[in-house]
C-alpha cells in the first residue's frame, strides 16, 4: 500500500468517526473530580456508551489532572478548539500533570524492568492513551508534564493530529508501540497498525516520537520537534524506531532540531523518509534496516548527515541537499544515539558504517559485508570543467562486474565544518553499466546558470553511486573546478 493510500485508508474511518456519532460528551469543566463535564467523566462515559462517539472539549484554561485518565476506546473523537499549529500561541486547554508527576526528576517515568526516563522501554504515565483499540482523533490539545504525551499501544487506524505537546521527562511526546507487554518488551504483528500522526508542535520531550515493537504502515508527517533544554540537548531521537517488526513507516515533511539524531531508525524495513528538514543534531539520520529510502530532504549544520549502519543494510540516499555538516556536536551519555566522542571520525554528509571515510574496494569487488555492501564512490576526473555555465563532470566508477548503478552529482559552495564535501546542490544523474573487469566512466553535463545564481566562480563537485541492491555510496573526493567563460565573454 502506498503512502497515500495507508493515509487515506486512515481518514476514511476517521470520516465515519466524524458521521456516525452515536453520542457528544461536552467538556466545559477545568476540574479532574469525575463529574458531569470534566473530561474524566467524558472518556469514561464514551468508553461505557460504545459506538463513534464525540468529545468536545470547550473548556479553556488549564485541566490539571490529579491521576491518570482511563485509556481511550475507539471509535471515538477528541477534539478542542481550533489551533494553528504554532508554538508561540498555543491551544486555548491544556492538560498538564504536575499534580502526580515530579517534573524535576526522570525517577517520576521508570521504564517497564529498569532505568527511567527517555531512551529505556517505557509505557508509563501517558496524558492519553488508547490501548488495544482503534479509531480515535484527538486535535487540538496542549499537553504537558507527564511521561508520554500520547500513547497507541497494540492500537490501530488512530488520528494524532495539530497538538502541542511539551515538557515530558519520560519516553515520547507520542508513542507508537505494538509492544506484547511481557518483561522481555516483544513485538505483535497486525496490531499497531495503519496510525497517522500529522502537524503537531512536540519539543522538549526525551525522544519526539517513536515507532516500536511490530508498528507498521504508520505515516508522521508535517510536524515539528526539537529540543531546546540548556545542558540537555542533543538528548534523544526525532523519531526513533526500536525492536523488532517496524515496516512500511513513512516520515515526510517533518523537521527535526537539537537531538542526538534526526532519526534513529535502526530497527525498520521498508521505511520512506521524504522532504524533512533535519538540522543542529548530533546524527541527522541513521540507519540499518532494508528497504530505506532517503529522498529530497534538506540535512544541515548536524554533525553527521546520513550514516547507514548494520552489516545487511540497503539504504537509498537520493536527490537530497546535504551539506554544512561536520559541526564538533555531541550527544550526552545518557542520549540512545549519536556520540559522546570528540575525536569520532562520523563527520561527512553520507558515513558507511560511522567510521569516517570507507576507503573504495578494487574493481570487481562487490556484496562485501557491510552497510550498503561498502559500496564504492565514484571518482571524479580532474580533467572536467566548469564553462560558460555549463558543467561537464568526467570520471569514473571501479565496482562489481556487469552491474549497473546511478550515479548521482552535486556542487557545493564550499566544504563542511571538518573538510569534507557533500552534496548542497543535487545537479542530475546518470545510468551506467560497469564491464567485466568491474570498470565504467562516465561523462555528466548539465546547465547550471539556475543552480548558482549567487555568481559563485567556484564550487565543489561529488558524487554519489546506487547499486541495483539500492545501497548508496558515501560522497566522492571533492573536485574543485573554477568557473571560467569564452575568451569573447571575457573581452566583453
């Protein structure tokens, strides 16, 4: 099933949760005492009416909770006033757990057998939560200062939408997990399913979101996450997929700020990572699962770009600006990811492994154990030229025999905090076959008069080679060219 397919299956019941009401429970008290109107006695009520039922929340203010609200069962809609989406005006209800939750300590949010706080398996203490269940839409809430903002546990075809939630000291702002609930933490299948988490504000929350333990064909997008705490960031992960069982997880269009990584997915096949923004993190994405693809995304100013990972892994980097990367950033040692290691060599735009440079293979060298099989750059010749606009960018691939590859260009204005060069400005791509020996040149030429439109007269060029597994190369050496015109454009 296709992105847009898995998304419209989700709105299609989210339409009948919308048409076939059987009940509206109004929320217009601020207090949690379980009477007539609070939104305890509202949940509780839907869940005992069974059937699509609406809670409207037109309460304003603060909802200060003194324990935890009952799990949410589905069909149901939980909706507050309208909000935009910004955190600088945030929704007019707020649901805040301070009353029963120690803000100032992770020992508030212990993990499920050890450890507390963000980066251990966790199911506790969520604002709401919807548990073996399915068919729930909650918007427009402020949530803040519990342990998990909202949790999908073993639950499907949910609707997590245009919410602020901030200020966690536990494992998420939202949490979706089809974890067994035994102490080993095992995954299901076919459960934690079909779930879309759209256009929520999340910061200040250990990891974003997370997508565990058997969850599939879930899709986040469109929302925006990061982390702002002194002495705290880089923390813990954008969006992290751990245990076993993740596949068909699409992350489009979101951005990702301040963590130890952008995203950690290095427990998840099948995943589409599309039109993100992930920058300031210590490991923009990595990566060690099959069928990984990594497509126009802008990755800047982290310490590390993109850093397939796992001896098995097949990841497709492709058409992506990444650059200005190799910052001296690094991860606190109570962070899941990234690094604690100031001389750790994972400075480059796309790192193999995250062991520095992976030096190429000989020609005829191929499937060697690795991430992406080690696949080797290309290499470009110093013989190519940049003139009168128009790049022309020789160069050769050494690799297996008989096989064909894409092999994909960039500029680059300049090279990165570390030296290396990357790929700001994507410029094309060619297909090639290599012959017996392993061996195939190529010659690239493209316009680039739209491209540079800042008059620069140098610039770094790379490349980039996919092999027909889809695993991606790391960037070539830079070739530095000068931008040189036509003797009769210089006398004008």
């Amino acid at each position: 099933m296709s992105v847009r397919q898995r998304a419209a299956a989700v709105l299609v019941s989210f339409g009948v949760v919308a048409t076939v009401q059987a009940a509206t429970f109004i929320v217009n008290k601020n207090t949690d005492d379980g009477s007539v109107n609070t939104l305890r006695w509202a949940i509780q009520q839907s869940n005992l009416a069974g059937g699509a039922n609406a809670i409207l929340i037109v309460a304003r203010g603060v909802i200060k909770l003194n324990s935890l609200l009952p799990p949410i069962k589905g069909p149901a809609l939980i909706k507050a006033s309208g909000w935009r989406g910004s955190d600088y005006d945030p929704p007019s209800v707020a649901l805040d757990g301070s009353n029963f939750i120690d803000t100032t300590t992770v020992n508030s949010c212990p993990g499920e057998t050890s450890g507390f706080g963000p980066n251990v398996r966790s199911l506790q203490k969520p604002a709401l939560a919807v548990v073996d269940s399915g068919g729930v839409d909650i918007s427009g809430l402020e949530i803040r200062n519990f342990c998990i903002g909202v949790m999908l546990l073993r639950s499907h075809d949910n609707h997590i939408h245009h919410n602020l939630i901030h200020d966690t000291v536990g494992a998420a702002g939202i949490l979706v997990t089809g974890d067994d609930g035994t102490a080993a933490g095992g995954a299901t299948t076919g459960k934690s399913i079909n779930n879309l988490i759209e256009y929520n504000v999340i910061y200040n929350t250990g990891d974003g979101m997370e997508c565990t333990r058997g969850t599939s064909n879930t899709t986040y997008q469109y929302n925006l996450m990061h982390e702002t705490r002194a002495g705290v960031a880089p923390y813990s992960q954008g969006i992290e997929c751990a245990g076993s069982g993740n596949t068909g997880i699409s992350i489009l269009h979101n951005k990702f700020s301040g963590y130890s990584d952008g995203l950690q997915l290095n427990a998840a096949n099948n995943v589409l990572v599309i039109g993100n923004t992930i920058e300031n993190t210590t490991y923009g994405i990595t990566a060690s699962g099959a069928g990984v693809r990594i497509e126009g995304n802008l990755i800047t100013g982290n310490r590390m770009g993109v850093g397939p990972g796992g001896n098995t892994s097949e990841v497709t980097i492709t058409r992506n600006r990444i650059y200005d990367n190799g910052e001296p950033l690094l991860s606190l040692p109570t962070s899941a990811g990234g690094t604690t290691d100031p001389n750790s060599p994972a400075l480059l735009g796309i790192d193999l492994g995250l062991n520095g440079v992976t030096p190429n293979q000989p020609a005829g060298s191929c499937g060697s154990a690795g991430p992406n099989s080690l696949q080797n750059h290309p290499i470009l010749s110093p013989a190519s030229t940049w003139q009168d606009e128009r790049i022309a960018l020789d160069g050769a691939l050494s690799s297996c025999p008989n096989a064909s590859y894409a092999v994909e260009f960039f500029a680059n204005r300049s090279l990165n905090a570390a030296g290396f060069a990357e790929g700001e400005i994507y410029l094309g791509s060619i297909a090639l076959t290599t012959d017996a020996t392993g061996n195939a040149s190529f010659h690239f030429r493209a316009a680039l008069e739209k491209l540079l439109r800042d008059r620069t007269t140098q610039a770094y060029f790379t490349a980039t080679a996919t092999n027909s597994a889809g695993g991606t190369s790391e960037f070539s050496a830079a070739l530095l060219l000068t931008h040189r015109h036509n003797d009769d454009h210089d006398d004008k």
